[in-house]
C-alpha cells in the first residue's frame, strides 16, 4: 500500500508542477513586450483578409484566462498545439531535437562525474584539504556558463560536452570531496585500512555503497544544473537540440513550443528528484 501511495503523491506533485509551470510561463509571455504585435500585419505580400486575420486572432489573445484555458487543454489531450512562428505541430519540432539534447546531456553528466570522481579521490587522500587542489573548481564555479562557453569559441578548444562537464565537474567535485572526506573517517573504514584492505576494495565494499543516498541526490543535482546550462551552452555552440528552440521560441514570442520545452524540463527535473529517496531505500534494503 506504501509504494501505491508515494506513487500518487508524486502523480500529483508532478501534476501541479506542470500546471505551475503552464500558469507562470503563459502569463510572462503574455505579458512580455510586443507579445500582441505580429511582424505579418505589416508584410504587404498578405491580403487585406489575411491580415484582419492576424488582428483578430492577436485580439483573442488579450483574455488571459481564454489563453490559459487553451494552453490547459493541449497537454491535456496529449498536444502541444502549432507553432506560432514555424506553422506547424510542436511536437514535430521537439521529438528529433530531444535526442540531441538528451546525449549531450548525457555524454556531458558522465564525463563530470568522472572528471570530479577522480579529483575528489586525489584530493580527499590527504590528511587536510589542500588549497591548490580546491582552486580549480572554485575558479570554474565563479564562471558563468556563457563566459566558459565563449572562451572555448574563441580559443578554439573543446566544445559544448567539454564544458558542461567542467561545469558540473566543478559542482560535483565540491560535493563529492566533503562526503568522502567524512567517509574515510569511518571507524569501520579506518579499521579496514589499518588491516590492509586495499584501497579499491574500500570504495567497492564500504564507502560507495554508503554513499548511495548522497549520489542520488547529487544525480538529481547534477540534471538540474545540467538542464540550467542547456540553453547557452546549445545557442552559442549552434547544436540544434531542445535549449536552442526554447531560446528561439522566447525571442519569437511562441508560447505553444515555450510551455511544450518547460513542460518537458519539469517532467526531467521531477523524475530525477525520485532518485534520491530510490537510494536511500536501496541501503537500508
């Protein structure tokens, strides 16, 4: 009964999120400069119909309730609605572009896991924490994203996996060096070493295993973060993935793929939240 419980509580967390997310993004929108203005009512290549058309239907728009129910109702029936500025279904625009940004996600999560793993072993092995080794991530934390990808351009070095994961490596790393610290101060793991486990028997048996509950949530972390960075990192690179729509869609003011890109984002950031409770079930089992 447990399971099926915590099942529903998150059904319907995930519910109200997405509706949040429906309500906030259509009323900034809506409420953005030139949001009622369409650049074809002053084309003379459409009709004098044509563009009665378009003054009709940017009319409609000014009742924000009849723009929130109509956004309501597509997810609702499982639509996105039309693209305002491409003219055709949203849904054809994101599906090729989440596999893109998907991977790169990927590709860039695995390799700052990996970049902080090891710099957080090296650095947790000695008895007091070490300034030089600290420097690093603190220097790449007080860079902004945009900044870090802009000097890759202009340098001519690495590319958009390269800096997401430095990004995150730099967040990881922090995280990850405070938890192992205080893991090889176990007294069951200090026992272990003045016997002679070695060390790589040590972090298999004893200390990732329980560290599960913190990874879990560092997972979720690192998606959020990752997912934050999505947008620049896509735009100034020119990768044709989801972060690069949704910045076309807000400078185009085309709410339907805006909310279908935040909908999406939300559902990613919830389900990633139920990693962390998964881990800590997982080690007491």
């Amino acid at each position: 009964m447990k399971p099926a419980i915590s099942a529903f509580r998150w059904i319907a967390r995930t519910l109200i999120i997405v509706l949040l997310v429906i309500l906030g993004s259509t009323v900034l929108v809506r409420f953005a400069p030139g949001y009622l203005s369409d650049a074809r009512e002053m084309d003379s290549r459409y009709a004098v119909a044509a563009r009665s058309e378009l003054s009709a239907e940017a009319a409609r728009s000014r009742s924000l309730p009849q723009m929130l129910l109509a956004e309501i109702k597509d997810p609702i029936r499982g639509e996105f609605g039309t693209s305002r500025q491409f003219a055709v279904p949203v849904s054809e625009l994101i599906e090729p572009r989440l596999a893109v940004s998907g991977l790169l996600l990927a590709r860039g999560i695995g390799l700052a896991w990996m970049i902080a793993l090891c710099a957080a072993l090296l650095s947790s092995a000695g008895r007091n924490p070490s300034m030089l080794r600290q420097a690093p991530a603190t220097l790449l934390l007080a860079i902004p994203t945009a900044a870090l990808a802009t000097f890759c351009l202009l340098a001519d070095c690495g590319g958009p996996v390269l800096v997401m994961a430095l990004l995150l490596a730099a967040r990881d790393f922090k995280f990850l060096d405070r938890a192992l610290r205080a893991a090889w101060l176990e007294p069951h793991v200090l026992q272990a070493r003045a016997q002679g486990v070695r060390t790589g028997r040590l972090l298999a048996a004893h200390i990732l295993p329980s560290l599960a509950p913190q990874l879990g949530a560092l997972a979720s972390l690192s998606i959020v973060t990752s997912l934050s960075a999505l947008v620049p990192v896509e735009v100034l690179f020119n990768v044709p993935g989801v972060g690069s729509l949704a910045w076309n869609a807000a400078l185009n003011r085309d709410l339907p793929v805006l909310l279908a890109v935040m909908i999406v984002m939300a559902l990613a950031v919830t389900c990633s939240g139920m990693a962390t409770p998964y881990a800590a079930e997982w080690k007491q089992a």
